[in-house]
C-alpha cells in the first residue's frame, strides 16, 4: 500500500514536469504525457484505453505474481515485471494493440492509438 | 484460496497413492505400494519432475531452491534407479541468467540423464533463447524432441510461446506436423509418452490450463494401444483419460496452486510446511511389460 501511494506521488510529478516541459516547447511538439496501466489481481487496469501517437504508457505491477506485457503482434514485449516492477512502452503507430501476459495469457489488455494530440 | 478446499481436493488426488491405469475400465485406480510388486515386471522405469520456479522468494516456498535439491537427493536414492528424469517446465520463475544457472548446477546432481522441456518462465522475453541455448537437447527441432528407450518412444513438446485468442497453450502447425513424421513409423504397439509444460487436456479452459490445438495430438494418439501424456503447469495431480489415452498432471517441487477454479485466480497457495511438503514432490512412472502403466506420487514430507 505505502509503495503505491508513493508510485502514484510519483506518476503525479512527472505528469505536472512533462505538462510544464511540453508547454515550454516553441514549435508545438506532441505533448508527452505519461499514462498508466496498473496490473493488479491477475487484471490489466485499464483493459481498454487510447492513446495518442508518441505517448508513453507506464506498466506497474501491483500484484503479488509476476506478470509481463506483450503484444499480439510481437511489436512489443516487456520483461517479467515481479511485484512492484514497472515497464514503459512509448506508441509511434496508429493502430489497436492487444497484449496479454505470456505467464497468464487469459490476461488481455487494448490499447489504441490515434493522432497527435493537437 | 480456503485451505480446506485444497485439502479436500489434495484428498481425491492422491498424493502419495501409487495409481495403475486399467485398460480395461479407462480408469486409474489406487493401489497399495505392496500390491504393485507383485506385478509383472517394468519395462521402462522413469522420473517426472516440474515447476521448480527457481528464483521464486515468496511466502508459498522461501526456499525453493532447497526443496528441489531435496527432490534430487531423493531421486538420486530411489531404490530402482530411473532410466532418466524429465522436467516437464518452469525450470526458473522469472527466466533470469542467475536462475538458470541455479538450476542447471542443482540439476546437475542428478546422477542419470535428463530431458527438459521450457515452461511459459523459462522462456520470458526471448523466445527461449537462453533456455536452448543452455538445456536444447540436440535432436530439438521446433521444440519438439523425441528419443527411445525399452521399447518405449518418448516425445516432448513446447506449448508455451504462443497463446490462441482464448489464452490457452499452443502446439503450433509445424511441430504438430512435425509429430506426425516422428509418430508415423512406430506400429500401433509400441508405448507412447508424450511430455508438455501444459495440460494437452483440458484441466481449467478459463485459467489458460488447457492447449488450443491438444486434439491434433490426440487424434495422432488414438491408434496406439499405450498412450501416455505427461504435464505440469498447473501444481498438482490430476488425471483423465480419453480413448486409450491417458493423461496425468504432476505435482511442483515448489509450492501448489489452486485446484481448478477454487478462488479468484491461480496465484501460489501458501501453507504450512508440513501440509506444503506434502503438496509437493515428483513422480515415478512405471511402463510394464504388459503395457500397465503405473504412476507413484513422491511428495518431499
Ligand atoms: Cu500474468
């Protein structure tokens, strides 16, 4: 529970960083926001969730067994992230991912990923 | 999960009963230890081992790796010397270079030959590279391997590096095809013994503890008058048979899961030692002459 708060503390500072970064930057870049998936009682929280092109999503693993992340398609595959572990995947190509966890692939978690974010 | 459910259900598993198949009935049936001697006399005489999750540091086995050397010493004591050992997956919990070095220098105490075969932790993030790269048995190909001994041909199987849509394990076409050229000169009278990480029956769908394309093997099966599939994967005995075939999940030598269904999810059972010690173990298999098949659980309390 402790580590959780503080990873949410943390997830919270970086979002606050990246927003000032982003809004610092002259020629209108992509904002990078980080957005989280929390993986806790054998579950991807959210299983479903979108995205815009080149933003990063933070893979945390609440749980007490380890899990991994990896996508049907082999674009992406994360390695085994034991309890309080986190992997980060940033998304450049439109499209709907599925990935599951290889450990326990009726794991199954989407992500889809649209334009820039104007 | 509640202990009493695992209990219960350790009770109709029967770890530590020697278990017979009868041909006759398609059934397994336990039998006194004494019973068995009196039987014809084996013609393949082998061990199973599985899940030793070396690297595993959680309440359900501390010590994991303590509790496989313990199934090693005790293989190594066995009064009738096996032919050779197979580990039936999850050699390692998280695929880590320093576990498979672990387990590789405890496996090499045993003092006969050993196959293996990769569970879904021994091949994280890599395919199975380092898994091949440090137990591939020469003749491997498409993860399938197969060898004979008395008589009997054996073959493992790799079921665990690619998952179908409903998140079961997956053969695949070419090792299925693959095991059908190996499968095609053996006449029907010959012994089969088919080694998975994964149940190629289905022990729990809805848990991935199940093999999309098991069928295909089954339907190559059914001409044999012995067939055998040995599994692990999922922490406990459990059995069924099909036609002729027969087929038998192994224990852990690390700690037990849940049985199918009981509780939210299958995360590590945690018991006291003792009831633990007794959940864990490996087997010995015995194919007698007159093609009986018997399995003897040895749990490590
Ligand atoms: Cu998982």
């Amino acid at each position: 529970m402790v580590s959780s708060l503080k990873y949410l503390s943390n997830v919270f500072l970086s979002l606050g960083f990246l927003s000032l970064a982003t809004a610092t930057i002259p020629n209108g870049q992509a904002a990078q926001t980080l957005t989280s998936v929390n993986i806790d009682h054998f579950k991807f929280m959210p299983g479903v969730l979108q995205v815009h092109t080149g933003q990063t999503v933070n893979f945390f693993n609440k749980d007490g067994d380890p899990h991994t992340i990896a996508s049907q398609d082999g674009s992406f595959e994360s390695p085994a992230l034991d309890t309080g572990d986190s992997w980060k995947h940033t998304f450049t190509k439109l499209g709907t991912y599925t990935y599951i966890c290889t450990l326990h692939p009726f794991m199954q978690g989407n992500i889809t990923v649209t334009g820039e974010k104007q | 999960m509640k202990r009493g459910h695992f209990l219960r259900h350790m009770a109709w598993t029967g770890l530590g009963v020697l278990w017979t198949f009868d041909a006759g009935a398609g059934l397994f049936r336990p039998r006194s230890v004494g019973e068995a001697a009196a039987a014809s006399l084996p013609g393949l005489n082998f061990v199973q081992i599985s899940d030793s999750h070396i690297g595993f540091h959680k309440p359900a086995n501390e010590q994991v790796d303590v509790t496989f050397q313990a199934a090693i010493n005790a293989i190594n004591a066995l009064k009738v010397p096996p032919a050779f050992v197979v580990h039936t997956g999850d050699l390692t919990h998280l695929s880590k270079p320093a576990e498979f070095d672990q387990v590789k220098q405890l496996l090499s105490g045993l003092k006969v030959p050993l196959y293996t075969l990769p569970g879904e932790h021994d091949v994280i993030g890599d395919r199975g590279k380092l898994f091949n790269d440090l137990f591939a048995g020469k003749d491997r190909r498409e993860g399938m391997q197969s060898w004979d001994h008395s008589g009997v041909h054996c073959v493992s199987l790799t079921n665990v590096l690619d998952f179908a849509a409903t998140g079961q394990g997956q053969i695949g076409q070419p090792q299925l095809d693959l095991l059908a050229k190996d499968l095609a000169p053996l006449s029907n009278e010959t012994p089969v013994v088919i080694f998975s990480h994964i149940p190629l029956f289905d022990a729990y769908p809805k848990w991935g503890w199940a093999t999309s394309d098991a069928k295909q093997v089954n339907t190559l099966l059914s001409r044999f008058a012995s067939a055998t599939v040995l599994s692990g994967h999922i922490h406990q005995v459990l059995q069924r048979t099909e036609g002729r075939i027969q087929f038998a999940t192994a224990t852990s030598t690390a700690f037990p899961l849940p049985a199918p269904g009981v509780g939210e999810q299958p995360s590590p059972v945690v018991l006291p030692e003792k009831e633990r010690r007794a959940a864990t173990g490996f087997r010995s298999i015995s194919l007698m002459s007159d093609r009986q098949l018997k399995l003897e659980e040895h749990p490590l309390g």
